[in-house]
C-alpha cells in the first residue's frame, strides 16, 4: 500500500490529526456559568491556595507537551518546526490512543539550545510532563539534562529512551530464545545520536558487559577525531583501551548488532562473521541496515527492525504511552533509567513464550501501556 | 445555584474540562503507517517544501494558543500561572463549542514582557493565532502590541477587544431603543486597564465624539499623576483641555456610562444625575458597578452587566470564537479595529427590533460566530 500518499490524502482531508474536545456540557445559560464565569473562580481560588491541586482541578494531571525543534525528523533530517508538525500530532494521537494521555503538540521556532530549554520551563505550568521528540545529537542530551533537573515534571526524549526501552524488551527475549545470558553477549551499536545512546545506557544497566559502539568514522574511542563529550563519556566506559576500527571489525564474533543508524551498511558477510545465534536490530528508516530476508539467509537466528511489514517491530509507541502513564500516576517528579529498566522488563515479560518471530508484543495487543505504566510506579 | 462549588466539584470529578482527541483512526497497523511511520514522512515533506501548506496539512489552520501569565484573572488578580489554567481551559472549549477552533491553554511561567513575548513567538508555529487572556494592564498592551508587529499570525488580547466588540454591538442597540446618535452621546468608561482601554478605542472607531475616562483616581489627564504612556495617549485624544474631576463630576448630564473597574462605585444618585434615557453598561465582576434593579429604579433606560443572571450580559464569547474563526478561516494576519467594528455592527444586527430587555444576542443563538466571522472576513 502507499502510505504516502494516503497519508497526505488524510492529513489534507482532516487538516491533521487532532482536536480539542470539551469533556463538559456547554448547552445552557447554567452549564457556561459552571464551566466558565463565574463559577470557574472556585477552582481558581483553590488552586491559588494550594498549588498542588492543579494536578486534581485541571489538564494539568493527565497532560504532557510533546516538544520539538524540527532538528531530526524521522530520517528527514533538519526540517524545521512547521514541517515536524505532522509527526509531532501523530504522536499526540498515539498518546491519547495507547495510553489515554491528553498531548499537545508544541513546536518550537528556535533550534538553541538555552532558548528551547528556557521556552519549556515557561510553558511548563499547564503540563504533566514533556515528551521530547526529533531533537539532533548532541544538543537533545543538554536540553534533556537540563529540563530534567531544573523542572519539576517528568521529562524524558523518546528518541533516546524510548527507543531504549523497547530494544531492552526485546533484547531480553532474544536472548532466551538463542540461550544466551545478557552478561556474556558481546554488542555492537551502530549509531551514536541520540537512539544509540539512549539504547546503550539501558543496556548497561541491564547487565550488558562487552558492548562496542561506532558512528559513521568507526568504532568510537577516546582520542579518535569527530568524537563529543558524550561519546567521549560513553567510549570511556565501553573501551578504556580505546580500540578502533571499522564495523566489520567490531561485528566479527559478535553476538548482537544494534543498529539506529544508515541504510544497507551491514553486509551478509559482516553477518556471517558474527557468532552462532546472532541477532540483529536493523532499525535505520525507513530502510534498515540490513533487509531481513538477506540478515536470515546469512545466518542471524532473529532480526528486528522498525518497520511494520516486517516481523518484530521495534516501535516505539509500546513504550512512551505507558512510561508517562506511570509518571503521571504516579506523580513521579523523574523519569529515572530504573524505571525505563523496569517498563522493559515488564513489555518482555507480556510475550509468554518469545521465539524468533514474535519478541515483542504489538503495540496493537490490548494493556500493554497498563503493564507499563505499573511496571514505573512500581519500581520506585 | 451554587456555580462555585458545582463548578469546583466538576473540575474535581473531570480532571479539567478538556481532552485531546484523534481525528484519525488507529485501530490497525495499516491506519498507524498512514497516521505515523511511514506516512506520515510525506505530509512533513510537503511542507518542507512549502512552509504555506502547514496551514493545510495540521492543525495549525484550526488552532489558538489561550495564552496567559496569571496575572489579572477574572476578578481575582494575579494569582499566577498555575491557579489560571481553569479560566484557560474554560476558553479553550468554548472556542470549540462556539467557534470550531482547537484552542490550547498555555500558562507562562512568568510576568516579564519580554520572556512572554519571546515564549510566544517561539511556540508559534504550530498555532494558527493567539488569544492572550488575563494579563495585567499595562503591560498587556505592549505584550500585545510586539506580538502583533513580530508574528505573522492574529494576536488578539481579549480583555480589551473581546470586551469592546460586544459593548459595541451593545451600545449599538442601546441607542436606538433610547433614539439617541453614537455622534452625540458623552460616553463615561469608569477603568482605564485593559477592558477600559479596548472599549474606548473601539468606540472612537465606531463614532462617539464625546468621551470621558477614568481610573480610580478620577478622570484621566495628561500632567495628573498616577498617569501612565497609555492613559496619555489617550487622553491627549479625548480630554484636550485636561479636565479632571470625580465619577460624579463626569456622570452629570452624561447619556452613557460603561463601567468596567469596581464593584458599587456608582450610586443611584448619580444615574439621576445623568441625561434622559440614562444607558448603563455595569461590568464588574463578580458584583457590578450598581445593581441593575438600583440604576433602573434611578432612571436608568437600559442596564447591561456581565452577568448571566441579569438581562443583557455582555459576554466575549459572542466575539472572540467568531473574530478568530473569521481571521483563522481567511488566513488574516492581523486582526484590525476596521475587522472588530464590523463584527460589533454584525453582532448588533443580529437582534432585529432591540429592546430596553434585549440589546444583545444570546451566546447560545446559533449562528453567532457564523455572523461575526463572516462580518470580519469580508470586512477587509
């Protein structure tokens, strides 16, 4: 099917994708003067006594602004605010939809990062949290450290975390389905923007021992040229001995590739090279590092990706609904790599029995962002 | 009827009074590739390629950032961001229910005019125009007056304008229940904020010749202290000669008062001290600035109030969800005094043979935002 243009087609009929609805009665002289003036200035006045009761009284408690500057949209690169919109709304759909989460879509006219950071603190009053989204490398790690310490909601950016969260899920069932321990793989990530890093984080929490990480120069190692300070932070934990090389190099043997990064950049032969068992996330969009019939072929035991039309959708959409459901519930001021360990755990475990096929379970399937949000209020 | 704790009990019960809603389906893997990943990359390439067709392909065509700082709500003062949210949100749904408009509540964080200003132009593409709501005068004129010259989208501050257009379409009717001309009435506007400021523009538009104003330290005069760039300027127009005096000094022989300042400012006394066929507009809030029973028991012709439980309210929701629908559904980049007069002459139009009892249709006509944006787009 062409999506494209069905989806132009839509988004042309509806002018996007959402809408503001009244959860109240408007239809009386007395319905205006209990939702409006001036019957309004009860809720008003008890707020302004106790701030707290904002989270009770208002939107504010089931609300979160999903936040871009149009840096790094799907794989179209630096697009600017307005042409983000369209994935900014998806994405506030898609909370409503999964996790009954009322999103708004704000996007940002700047691409600084003090400003971004100073326009979310002013706007934050009205919101529970804020999903940030398609923010480039490196700057979306300073706009996220900051926000998280400086305000006081939830605040986490998908592209790292979310992602992160439902490689994790997914990783723990391959694993059992080839037998083999988290502790003693050996994974290569290919991809040093925000998905990689978000993806490597979590997986270190999770237990991964021996993990090689590359951008598009190779393998990533202290000293080596293009590297940043969140490269250098991360090669220093990885690779002390900073070795280097290409991503042939750090495949061979391997038992994991991770990619969140270019097209058709892993070969049968890099596969082959792999160890017995090997699995492949292949999430570059819209087409991923390797196509999955030519990954099985040469010997991989599972392959993931993000796209739909191939089994074990790597998507997103399991992960954030639930995680600041959770948040939101629970009144959780942080969003810490605890939790997001804990919401993994939790979306692997809802495959009874993972095999080759099936690691994860549809973003379709019925509760999973309940399973979620309860797996983060529960890990506190 | 209790509306307060009615209303404070709804708030509670709903958590707020609106929710996002998806316009789209998303039932089926087919409908997510269409709503998001894949499709959703060519509506964002669309306007890439022509930033115009955000207007087309997003919410943006349909949707209002309510803006405010907390600063003057309602008649509570400044009770901060947080503790406005539920006047915000009643907007927002009634820009909906009235006008077919997306509106969003969007409290700042702060009261400094530059901060909001710079906030709001950065939020700003992904909103078709701005309603600014409840900040303090005066720093809502010039909060107001930089958007308006820096955005290229409508800014309207509806304390005055939402204000001005319905008492407009009022007095309108008032007059020829009373026989009298718009040229030869003396107008007395008890308050010089923001409501006060909008009435008295909008009216000079509309004809009145003769025209006093007063803050709560009497009538307005260059060179009187308490004074400020605002109250000059306007002064400079309709007191040339710098005359001062009390409320009852300019009520004497006056055909109008419109009070939008203090609660029981004006007495009976001086209504009888006013011309025959006295017009009263008494908008204080939550208690007028003279009963309507008193003034109507003075001599008074016609009393209006904000209130819904009087005869003849003066509500803005007659005004703002048709300006914006009229500004929205014409791509306006600005909304001018030439657009409100002829939506306050539309407005007026709208009740056929005006009385003491009806000068002003109800908000719950149908058709009222129909009207007025018709009004505003073709008053061009």
């Amino acid at each position: 099917m062409d999506y494209s243009q069905r989806s132009l087609e839509m988004h042309r009929k509806m002018r996007g994708k959402l809408e503001i609805q009244p959860t109240v009665p408007l239809d009386t002289r007395d319905d205006l003067a209990t939702a409006y003036t001036p019957g309004v200035a009860q809720p008003c006045l008890e707020i302004a006594k106790d701030k707290n009761l904002v989270w009770d009284l208002t939107i504010k408690g089931h609300s979160v602004a999903v936040v871009t500057d149009g840096s790094a949209v799907l794989g179209l690169g630096n697009i600017g605010a307005e042409a983000a919109l369209p994935v900014m709304e998806g994405k506030a759909i898609l909370f409503k939809k999964f996790g009954g989460i009322d999103a708004y879509p704000i996007c940002l006219a700047t691409q600084d990062v003090e400003k971004i950071v100073e326009t979310v603190k002013l706007i934050a009053p009205g919101f529970g949290g804020i999903n940030l989204e398609d923010i480039s490398a490196p700057r979306c790690f300073e706009v996220e450290r900051r926000l998280i310490e400086e305000l006081d909601i939830p605040v986490m950016h998908d592209d790292q975390h979310g992602t992160a969260v439902v490689v994790t899920a997914g990783l723990t069932n391959a694993l059992k389905v080839v037998g083999k321990k988290i502790e003693d793989v050996s994974v290569v990530i290919s991809g040093a923007g925000a998905g990689g890093m978000g993806v490597a984080n979590l997986l270190l929490v999770a237990g991964v021992r021996h993990m090689t990480m590359l951008d598009s120069k190779g393998i990533i190692a202290v000293g080596r040229e293009g590297m940043n300070v969140y490269k250098d932070e991360i090669a220093t934990r990885i690779n002390p001995n900073a070795r280097t090389g290409t991503l042939a190099d750090a495949l061979r043997g391997a038992d994991v590739f991770i990619g969140v990064s270019q097209p058709g950049i892993v070969t049968g032969d890099m596969v082959r090279s792999m160890a017995k068992g090997a699995i492949i996330f292949a999430m570059a969009n819209p087409v991923p590092e390797i196509m999955p019939d030519e990954a099985l072929a040469a010997g991989a035991a599972i392959v993931a990706t993000g796209r739909s039309d191939f089994q074990n959708q790597v998507n997103n959409v399991l992960a954030f609904p639930g995680i600041f459901k959770g948040a939101l519930e629970g009144r959780l001021r942080k969003i810490t790599p605890t939790m997001r360990f804990a919401a993994a755990k939790a979306l692997a475990g809802m495959v009874v029995e993972p095999t080759a096929e099936k690691i994860l379970p549809s973003p379709l399937d019925p509760g999973v962002a309940d399973v979620v949000s309860g797996a983060v209020k529960n890990s506190m």
